[in-house]
C-alpha cells in the first residue's frame, strides 16, 4: 500500500509572485480548501510545502505556497506530483478504494483462474475503467461496475472479476 497518495499535478506557475495551476487528480477539488500542507515530489525527494493561498479557475486549482515568492523558483517542478499522506486521507465508502491501491493487484477470474494485472485507472464520465494486463501480455478494458468487478480484497493483493460476454473481444 502506498505510503503517498496524489492528490494534484503542478500544470504551470500563476503569476509571478510563485503561485501555481494545479490539476487536481481527487474526486473532491473542494479538499484543496482543509489542506494545510502537502508534499511535492521533486523527483528526488518529497518536500514538504504550506498552502497559504487557495483559489479556484476553471477546472484548476491555484495554490501559493509559503516556500515560495518567485515564479523562477516554483517554475522547475511542472509537472511534478503534489502527495499527502494517509492520515491527510478524506474517508473512503464501502466498496471504494484510492487507485494507488488497486495498481498492481492480481486480477482472478470468478472462476478462480489467473487473469493478468491491475495496470491503471481511466476515470471517464459515466464510471472508471480498469486497464488490466492479461497473462498474454495484452491490455483489456473493464468497466469498474458491480456486474464486472466482484470484490477487492487489498490485503490479499486480488481483485476478483466477472468477464461479461464480449468483454474480451477486440
């Protein structure tokens, strides 16, 4: 389980006095606004920042970070992840899951048979899709409905799969 969860991506700088454009990357855009801290990921490190500043613009999140007063020294990390840990975490429903925990679990049919591996998660519109890579080295799509996705079960590192007819047809 990973120690770290994504919760936005620093897209450009927002101004000049070290403002950012973060794409957020959680279900709840409005969470930016109980954050007190959150941590970039530098590609070296995590460091550790303070929201002093909160705004909305679009779909967009503009944060000011009290480490930072200058668009030269903010402008390096574009792109660069921006992570929380656990105990930041909103409270999750039952039958939810954050993605970072679904990547990489073992994908067992519901007739107990070895499908391949959860690789990635599309969110669409109507519902997320699941990228799973089959045992043959090829990716399927399954759609994370009740009828398709059985169960999850995190500590076994499974997830349990109905194939529903065409499913695997190309």
């Amino acid at each position: 389980m990973e120690d770290y969860l994504r919760v936005g991506v620093i897209s450009s700088t927002h101004g000049l006095r070290g403002e950012v454009k973060v794409y957020p990357t959680t279900d709840d855009v409005r969470r930016f606004d109980d954050l007190k801290t959150v941590f970039l990921d530098t590609g070296h490190e995590r460091r550790l920042l303070h929201i002093t500043g909160v705004k909305y613009f679009k779909n967009m999140v503009i944060l000011k970070f009290r480490e930072f007063d200058d668009i030269n020294d903010i402008e390096k990390y574009k792109g660069r992840d921006l992570l929380i840990g656990r105990d930041q975490a909103v409270a999750l429903g039952p039958d939810e899951n954050f993605i970072a925990d679904l990547i990489g679990l073992r994908v067992i049919t519901d007739a107990g048979e070895e499908f391949g591996i959860m690789k990635d998660v599309m969110q669409t519109g109507a519902n997320d899709v699941y990228v799973i890579e089959g045992k043959d080295g090829r990716e399927y799509l399954f759609p994370a409905i009740r009828q398709c996705v059985l169960g999850v079960d995190l500590e076994a590192g499974t997830m349990t799969v109905h194939i529903m007819d065409g499913l695997l047809d190309l």
